[in-house]
C-alpha cells in the first residue's frame, strides 16, 4: 500500500519507508554488536510486532531464534489497563536465555511492563526491550527501553503493524489517522 491507497482516511504519512529502514540498519548494527557471541531469542508480541520484527530479524548478522506471544489486555475501550491476559505462550524455555522483547509500540507502557516482570520471572540471563516506536507523553508508568526506533506525539497511528479495527498493519509506513475515521 501506499500513502494514495489510504484516500482520506490519511491524515498524514509521521515515518516513510525509508525512514523507518534507515533506522532499522541502526538498531540492528547495535543489537549485533550488543549481542555479538550470545545466543540471542527474540520474543515478538502479535500482532503488531510482526513487521518489525521481520524486518530487524532480517537485518541482523547473527542468526537468532524468534518465538511469539499474544497478549489481551484487560478492560474497555482501546487503553490498557495493565492487567494482561496470555492467550498465547512462548514455545521456548527462557532459562538461562538472552532474550530481546519486540513491540511495535510502547504506548502507556502498561502491556511492556507487565510482560518484562513475567518474562523475567521466568530465569532468563537477560530480558531487553525493542520497539519502533514510542509515546513518551503517553506513558503511565516508566519501562526501561534498550532500543527505541522513534519517540512520536501522542496522534492516533497506524501502519507497520499497528491497526485502526484491525486494518491498516500492513500499510509499510506509519501514518496518522484523520479523525473522521476514528470517529472524532
Ligand atoms: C499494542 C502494542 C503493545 C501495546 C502497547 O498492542 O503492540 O503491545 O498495545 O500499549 P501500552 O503501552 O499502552 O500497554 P495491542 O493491544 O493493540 O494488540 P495488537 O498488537 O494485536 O494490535
């Protein structure tokens, strides 16, 4: 898709393709230098994580092992609440593990915090967190981020992953939403 394919339903494109690919290359080159001679699991939280996820596992020099979880959160509306439910569980066992968290947005911080201290309960060596992208003036609690791609305002987004009623992830850039759409 691009930008056209959205008609007026886009409000404008926040990060192109090739902004979002440049800093992938440099997250990527962080990670392997990060990691280099580790054995590295990289966890994705569906669904949004998926295009990033495809695309900085791909960029890497390292081979890693990738494992998936889905998460519901708890309560009304689209917020968080903080309180999560796993409706699907890693296959791995993150004993003695490396493992690098992937999210495609850290929003109120609530679903990442929740995640880390459930990760981490569970005897990894290390759990680090990466995400494309964050809202800064969002965040409802603080969650120690290794490697972010970019801080955005606070806009409704879609696009790389992150739906609108479940449309819109696979737009390959991100974009905000005219409000008409969300219904404001
Ligand atoms: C999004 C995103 C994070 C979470 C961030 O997932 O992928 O997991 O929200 O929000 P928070 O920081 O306020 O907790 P969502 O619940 O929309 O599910 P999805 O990835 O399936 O779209």
């Amino acid at each position: 898709m691009d930008p056209a394919d959205m008609g007026d339903d886009l409000e404008r494109v926040l990060l192109t393709e090739e902004q979002l690919g440049a800093r992938l290359d440099e997250m990527a080159a962080q990670i392997d230098a990060d990691y280099a001679g580790r054995d590295l699991l990289m966890v994705g939280v569906l669904k949004g994580a998926v295009m990033v996820m495809a695309d900085l596992a791909r960029r890497l020099h390292t081979a890693v092992e990738m494992d998936w979880m889905a998460v519901s959160s708890y309560g009304a509306g689209t917020t968080s609440s903080g309180v999560v439910r796993i409706l699907k569980d890693l296959d791995a066992d993150l004993t003695g593990r490396d493992v690098l968290i992937v999210e495609d947005i850290i929003d109120s911080g609530l679903t990442l915090s929740w995640l880390l201290s459930n990760l981490r309960s569970r005897g990894p060596a290390s759990v680090e967190i990466a995400t494309m992208l964050r809202k800064p003036e969002a965040a409802k609690v603080e969650v120690d981020v290794r490697y972010v791609g970019f801080d955005i305002p606070t806009d409704f987004v879609v696009g790389y992953g992150l739906d609108f009623a479940e449309k819109y992830r696979n737009l390959p850039f991100v974009g905000t939403l005219a409000p008409h759409v969300y219904g404001d």
